[in-house]
C-alpha cells in the first residue's frame, strides 16, 4: 500500500470508489487503506458531503467542486470574491478576509465571534455597496485549494498582525 505523500484531491474516480466501499459497510480505515489515502480524508470526505440521511453520492461531492463558472477561475472579471476567516489566539474573535480575485482588493473586518450569523452580517456590510446583484459561491469547508487569493492574504495577515492581537478586545 502506497499513501498520497502531500496533498492531492481526491479523483471522481476516488469519489466513485468511497460511495459504493461506504455503501458495502467498509470503515473509514479500510476505504483508505484500499484507495492509499489517510482514513481522516476518507473521514473528512464523507461528512462534508453527506446528505441529510447521511448518505453519501459522488456525484454530488464532486459537483461541489465544478460548480463555479469558469469565468470566476479565470480572474477576467472583477466583482468575484473570496472570503474566509483567520482564527485569533485564544479568544472567539475572529478577522474576516475578503478579497476580489482580479484585481486583489482586500477588505479586512474583525469579528467579535464567529458564528454564522456574525460573519454573513460582516460580509454583508463590507460588500453591500459592491456586491448588489452578485452570486455568490462558497468554498467547501477546509478547502484552502478553492480559495487561493484569499489563503494568501490570510498568511500575510498572521505575519504582519500576530494571532494575539486579532483577539484583543
């Protein structure tokens, strides 16, 4: 058996495996141990796209994927946006990061918390005025790959304002 070394997403083809060994009652253990992947990714895959019956489809996970436009990837265009948050040290408080792909913009704005609530008021406000009649697409949680513009600014945001400071009140 041969583990991925590194990070590599997981194939349609990987996605199709999970289903049908999930299906047949294999554990997350054996799953990887057949696809030579971490039994945490097999872990990680199937809860993030488990459907309300906690079942899993490939087709589904995999559409998550590929579902924002071609032209978003491309960085042709401005008004796309990708957002996130950077974690403080210690504390709930949070800063939001949201930068436009094509041009670089970054908006930056600390959260108290981070519940779901105060980040989609926060992004609302910071974006109101730009984003009127925009769509958005979201990045799948812990997929740091769909969101590359925005992890960046995210790195350079830790190096120039320690975690401790983001937490201060």
């Amino acid at each position: 058996m041969e583990l991925h070394m590194g990070y590599t997403h997981l194939s349609q083809d990987e996605r199709y495996q999970i289903q049908w060994l999930h299906r047949g009652g294999l554990s997350s253990h054996l799953i990887g141990r057949e696809l030579g992947r971490a039994h945490s990714t097999i872990l990680r895959e199937l809860a993030r796209n488990a459907g309300a019956d906690r079942s899993y489809e490939h087709r589904t996970a995999h559409r998550r994927l590929v579902q924002r436009p071609a032209i978003v990837a491309a960085r042709r265009r401005v008004g796309d946006w990708e957002g996130d948050t950077v974690v403080g040290q210690g504390g709930p408080a949070r800063v939001l990061t949201l930068v436009e792909r094509k041009t670089g913009f970054v908006r930056l704005r600390r959260l108290s918390n981070g519940t779901a609530r105060a980040v989609s008021r926060a992004v609302a406000h910071a974006l109101i005025d730009t984003m009127l009649g925009a769509r958005s697409y979201f990045a799948d949680p812990y997929a740091a790959w769909q969101r590359g513009s925005n992890e960046n600014v995210n790195g350079l945001l830790c190096q120039y304002l320690p975690r401790a400071a983001i937490s201060a009140p």
